[in-house]
C-alpha cells in the first residue's frame, strides 16, 4: 500500500507555513500506525515554484523550502527503520527554465545543451503545429533572442527535455542512481507517457468529443504529441537502470485508456512494474460503471502484470467531494479490497474533501491560466489536519493555502478517538488486508449483480471473502444462497455488524459496504 504525501502540506515544523521533511519525519509514527508499506513524495527538488516542484532546477538537491540533504537522509533512515519505503517523484519530460541545461541551451542555437530540448523554427504565421499546452495556449514559446521557439506541454517555464537525445536520457538515468544509491525505493515518473514526441512534429487532429467549458487543450487529440510507440524503449531503459539495484519499483503516471495503459508495462514486463491504473479517477460513480472497468481492465493485463489502482491525488477533486462523504467509505473498502496495489492519497483517509479556494487564494497555475475550468487543484492540497488547535496542527502559523471551517471536527485526533469513523474504518480496512492473504495476492473473481450493487470475490489458498457494496442510498436485499454470500461479516463500512452471521439473504443499507468471509467456489467448468 502506498500512502502519498504532497509534501507542501503535510507539517510544517519550520513556521513558515509550507510542509518540510523534518515535518514527515514527525509524523512516520502515525503512518507506521496505519500500516501503510510506503509512502511517495511529490518534488521536493531545488524549484522556482512556478508549479509547485513539478519545474525542477536541480535534480540533484533539496529545496531548502523542504529542508536540507541530511534532512532527507534522515528521512530515509527513519522511514526504514520504520518499515516503510520512500518513493521519489521523478520529473523528467521538462524542467524549469531556471535549469542550467536550459540557460545553456538558449544561450544560442550552437551550443551544446541546445539539443536537450525541443526547438523549432515557427511557420509564418506562427508556431511550428498546433500543440497546446494543459495549461492553456500554445505549446510553443517563442525565444526573440535566437528566433526560434522551444516546446513545453505544461507552463512555458517548464521546457520539455528531447527524449531523442542519448545525452539527455543517460544524464536522467544518472539522476536516478544518485537516489537510489541514497536508499530511494523507487520513483512515481510523472507524466511518462509524454517523453517522446512525434518526429515529424505534425499537427494533432481535432478532438470530435470536444464540448464547451472543457479546458481549451483538449480541443486537440494529443496524437502526435503523447504515447508515441518509441516511448515504451525509453521506459525498459529506465526499468534496466532500476534493476541495476536491489528491490525497486518504477511506477509510472500515465492518463490513458485502459488498452493503451497496459502498453506501459513492456515486452515481457520489461516496462513499469506498476502503470498508474486512474480509472476510478474519472469513471461514472455507479456499479455497472467500476464493474466493467475492473472487467476491461483485469482482461486486458498482460500476463504475470500486477495491477494498481488509485483513488486520488495532487491532480484530481478529493474522493469525498467526487462520491460524497458517505459513499467515500464505500470507496474506501473497494480500493482497499480490489486485486492489485491501492495507492492512498493523504487526507483521504479522514475524509478531507474539496476545499473552496476563494479567487484571490488560488495558487495553482493551471486555473490561474485556465479560467473557468470549474475546479482547480488548489483544493485538493490543502494543509493535512491533524488535530483541532489552530491551523489543525498543521503549522505556527498561517498555512499556505487556507482550511476548509471544518477541521475543528474532521481531524485525525478526533476521528481516532471514534471507534466509527472513517479513519477507524481506514484502520480496520488496512488490518484485514494484512491479516488475509486472499485480500492481497487471491484472485478476482465477479460475481454477477444488478441496479447500485457491486459484487466480487477474492479467493486463494483454499480461503476466499465476498465484497458487497452498495453504491446507492437505498437499501438492497440479496439472497445469499445465490450470490454464494453464506458466512460471516468480518467488517462493515459502518463498523457495526462484525462477526454477524448471513444466512438466507444479506441486507445492506444505503451506502453500506460489507466483507464477508465466506467457502471458496470450484470455478472449474
């Protein structure tokens, strides 16, 4: 189980109001508490901040807004001897304009570090295609000092690296060793997917889905400028430079359709361990609709491949605001339950939802530039709330980004002290995975259902449990000599029928989600 903390948010121990290392270092008690196996940073490199380290200037260091290296040597210490791997974020499509292989490169079109990036002459009445930016306009900047124009997919100070360069993947392989000699687990690669671009650089065909109110970038297919087929041999490089060490893992973030997801973990699993599996990021709150994803997806797995799947994270609005506080337990217990790895975004597990961000508050780039989107990110990064003092806990002084009125109650303190919370629920959830081996590594196995009910079973080693969820607000009755649902509820989304017997039918209300342990099936035939 991963556990992801945006570092910016998580404690603050230096009273400036911005999350630290030091600050994850005091809360290692309470992750090794809730039983997670590893928890993964998002940047925490030397950054100008343009998009919140996701514009790297040194790949190498430490913003001292975080800390220092001994800060984060320490940090791999504690979190090891605490049980827990450490994963890196990764950022290697693009870095900040303040990188020196940038300032280098658009010194002049001669110089050496010029081909580390992508630049182009402009047609004459622009830029060389029609490639947007997610964060709105062009893709293109134009460079008045040597007339030509440099490619970058998100902010324009945010450059993107030429992936064709040997140079430029040699020097991020470096990158990576300089971490994982240093004890880093692994890397999250961000937007993997994105590495290699269309060598003829022709113009992306229009999307025909496109609708009014969507962000002006996906206007555009992103055919030409995303998930190009030479991508998956820079990967396999990657996971060589990873198996080069001892227990690594290479996760990769990549938004596509199931069928091209599974791309990502290569010939012969020689690609991603683990390819970010968003599916249940964007798909349609209803049983039918997870369904068929879990369907599609479990079918569509290369052999031996080990699945993930991902509730939230920095990108997304909070599950709780996405499904609603009271199916956001039921979310819980499918994410916890499903075949695969779960990966948990910090917050989630005490239910912290979408936080308001009043126009003058905002900070992330992508709404400033992109007005009229309807929810930014800003939302889902707010300051963790521990506890009821001021700021939640979370820091001495005024936070970064504001606190929704409500961490007075919604904080870690109080939900551990109610035996009915979703932080208990959180808690029980992870024990269970743990104590049941059919939970972690058994098979998937459907069994059929109709209207808001969800049903399946996971079974192995002679053992099996059945998951019911009910994904509506209204009761539902189920004979469980049908479903095979005869045992006993082993946990219930409202931490109340433990150890309850079902017999004939099982009743679930509203919003309830149950495990039930109950006789493996012989599916032979």
């Amino acid at each position: 189980m991963f556990y992801q903390i945006y570092p910016r948010s998580f404690q603050d121990t230096d009273g400036d109001g911005v999350g630290d290392i030091k600050g994850i270092i005091d809360r290692l008690p309470y992750l090794q508490a809730l039983r997670i196996d590893a928890i993964w940073l998002s940047p925490i490199f030397p950054s100008p901040m343009a998009d919140f380290g996701y514009d790297i200037a040194d790949y190498t260091g430490i913003d001292p807004l975080f800390g220092s290296m001994a800060d984060f040597d320490a940090l791999i210490s504690a979190a090891h001897a605490s049980g827990l791997k450490v994963i890196l974020d990764l950022v290697p499509n693009h870095t900040s304009d303040q990188h020196p292989w940038f300032i280098e490169g658009r010194s002049s079109r001669d110089n050496p570090r010029r081909d580390w990036y992508i630049w182009r002459d402009g047609k004459a009445d622009g830029p060389p295609n029609n490639w947007l930016s997610e964060f709105g306009g062009s893709a293109w900047e134009y460079d008045a000092a040597t007339g030509q124009y440099y490619y970058h997919a998100f902010l324009a100070q945010q450059p993107d690296l030429n992936w064709r360069n040997p140079e430029v993947r040699q020097a991020i392989y470096d990158v990576m060793r300089f971490w994982l000699r240093k004890g880093v687990d692994g890397f999250r690669v961000d937007v993997i997917w994105h590495l290699i671009k269309d060598a003829e650089f022709r113009d992306n065909p229009p999307n025909p889905h496109f609708r009014e109110g969507r962000p002006p970038h996906e206007s555009i297919l992103t055919r030409y400028s995303t998930d190009q087929p030479e991508v998956h041999e820079v990967i396999a490089q990657m996971r060589r430079v990873i198996d080069e060490f001892d227990d690594r893992v290479l996760i990769g973030e990549i938004y596509l359709p199931l069928h091209r997801l599974v791309a990502y973990y290569g010939n012969d699993l020689t690609g991603a361990q683990m390819p970010f599996n968003f599916a249940l990021l964007s798909t349609l709150w209803s049983a039918r609709s997870i369904e068929k994803i879990i369907a599609d997806y479990e079918a569509a797995l290369p052999p031996g491949a080990w699945p993930n799947w991902v509730l939230g994270n920095h990108d997304r609005p909070r599950v709780a605001s996405r499904v609603g506080q009271d199916q956001a337990r039921v979310a819980a217990m499918l994410l916890l339950t499903l075949r695969g790895t779960p990966t948990l975004y910090y917050g989630d597990e005490i239910g912290m939802h979408q936080v308001a961000i009043a126009p003058e508050q905002v900070r992330d780039p992508f709404e400033k530039n992109v007005p009229g989107i309807g929810v930014g990110r800003d939302g889902c990064r707010t300051p963790m709330q521990w506890d009821a003092t001021a700021h939640a806990g979370f820091s001495a002084s005024r936070p970064w980004l504001p606190l929704p009125d409500d961490f007075v109650r919604e904080n870690v303190v109080n939900l551990a002290a109610d035996a009915r919370s979703i932080l208990s629920l959180y808690q029980a959830l992870i024990a269970l995975r743990k104590e049941l081996p059919q939970l972690r590594s058994g098979d998937y196995v459907p069994i059929a259902a109709e209207g808001d009910l969800l049903l399946y079973r996971r079974e192995g080693g002679g053992d099996a449990v059945v998951i019911a969820l009910n994904l509506g607000d209204q009761p539902v009755s189920i004979a469980s000599d049908a479903a095979g649902l005869a045992g006993k509820i082993l946990l219930s989304t409202f931490l109340d029928r433990e150890g309850e017997k079902v017999e004939g039918a099982l009743d679930l209300r509203g919003n309830e989600g149950v495990i039930i342990g109950a006789t493996p099936i012989d599916h032979a035939g």
